[in-house]
C-alpha cells in the first residue's frame, strides 16, 4: 500500500476514533440526566436502567483505549496525531469516571426511597444537574471543534457548580439539626451534589486535554478552586 494510501486508512480510523469518543460522551451525558431524574422522581426503575446501561459505558471505554493502543503501536504517529489519540485515552477515562458517579447517584435512588425528602433542595440538585449536562455539552463541542478557548472559558465556569454543591451541602446540615427524621435523606442529598461537583471536575480535567490538543501543553486550568 502506497504511502498516501496509509494516510488515508490513518486518517479514517482517527476520523472513527473521533466519532465513537463523541459518543460515549452522549452516552455519560444521558446517563448523568436519567440517574438525576431518577432520584428527584423516585423512580426506581430508571435507577436501575442507568446501572444495568453502565456496562456499555464501559465497554465503549475499553474498545476505545485498545484502538488507541493499535494506533500507536501499529501507525507510528506523527506529533499532531498523537496528542489526538492521547487526548481521546484521557479524556474517555474522566467520561467512564463520570458514568460511575452517574451509577452512584442511581444506588442512592434506591437506597433512600421512603425517606423523608426536602423538595427545596431536591430543587436545587435539579438544577444543579442541569447545569452539569449543560457544561458536559459544552465539553464534547470543544473537544470536536478542537476550541480550546471553549475549553478555557468551560473550566473557569465549573466555579459556579462547586459555589452550589457547597450551597447545598450547607442547608442539608441546617435542615439535619432542625430535623433528625432528615438525617438519611440529607445525607443522600449530599453524596448526590459531591457527586455532581466531581462530575464538573472530570469536565475541567478533558477541558485541559483539548488545550493539551490544541497547544502541546499540559496546563492546570481552574487552579483557583483549589
């Protein structure tokens, strides 16, 4: 095979590598919308269809990290395409990482129904959600327009999700020692939000990938969370 013709195969497994990552990230962004639906609802069957859908989170995850593997192995790279490829290996792990956590807001759904609930703040993690799914969007149209200034500007806003985690995590405490019969409920309340805010941490983590891609760098974006 000519040598413009190898080109050509390379660029047309990158241009699959590139869809398939696309759509694992539609996939985690679905489930990080169903298991939040579910806990608001109650709705335990949606729970567990987020738990028993998680395998083929994982599963997209593995085909993707062998296919870089055979990429690298097998194409030898050029410094561009390379930086693509590792690009789409670490940002894949930080999307199955926030599938986990979608997961985990789903277990919580079953674990607390029949509790009392605060509506309030159910309310409040709704929107919070909401607002994970927004920027979960806005990763994925950076990382297909290679924009790293989305990228920039996407990390920067994840601020505004931690200011809320810890907004709710306050009034669950106000609520607990106002009523004992909400200590179960809160508490959930709470694992649900932290697992939201790292939600916006692995967004921040593929929100430097992108640069990475972009600019050869490996920068630390959103180093005043810290």
């Amino acid at each position: 095979m000519e040598e413009n013709e190898l080109r050509k195969v390379f660029e047309e497994e990158l241009a699959d590598l590139h869809v398939h990552f696309s759509e694992m990230g539609m996939m985690v962004n679905e489930a990080i919308y169903k298991s939040v639906k579910a806990f608001i609802n109650h709705d335990r069957e949606l729970a567990q269809e987020v738990i028993e859908n998680d395998v083929l989170i994982n599963t997209r995850e593995t085909e993707l990290e062998k296919k870089c593997f055979e990429l690298i192995a097998l194409q030898q790279p050029v410094t561009s395409d390379l930086r693509k490829i590792v690009t789409v290996m670490k940002a894949c792990a930080d999307l199955e990482r926030m599938g986990d956590h979608a997961v985990s807001v789903a277990k919580s759904t079953i674990r607390v129904k029949g509790t009392k609930r605060v509506p309030k703040i159910e309310a409040e993690i709704a929107e919070l959600s909401e607002k994970v799914k927004v920027m979960v969007e806005g990763v994925l149209e950076a990382y297909i327009k290679e924009d790293a200034n989305k990228a920039k500007n996407l990390a920067t806003a994840i601020n505004a999700i931690d200011f809320e985690f810890y907004e709710i995590y306050r009034q669950c405490i106000d609520e607990m020692k106002v009523d004992p019969e909400l200590v179960l409920g809160a508490t959930d309340y709470m694992l649900v939000a932290r697992y939201l805010k790292r939600m916006g941490d692995y967004v921040t983590n593929i929100c430097e990938w992108i640069v990475y891609l972009k600019t050869g760098k490996v920068v630390e974006l959103n180093t005043s969370k810290h």
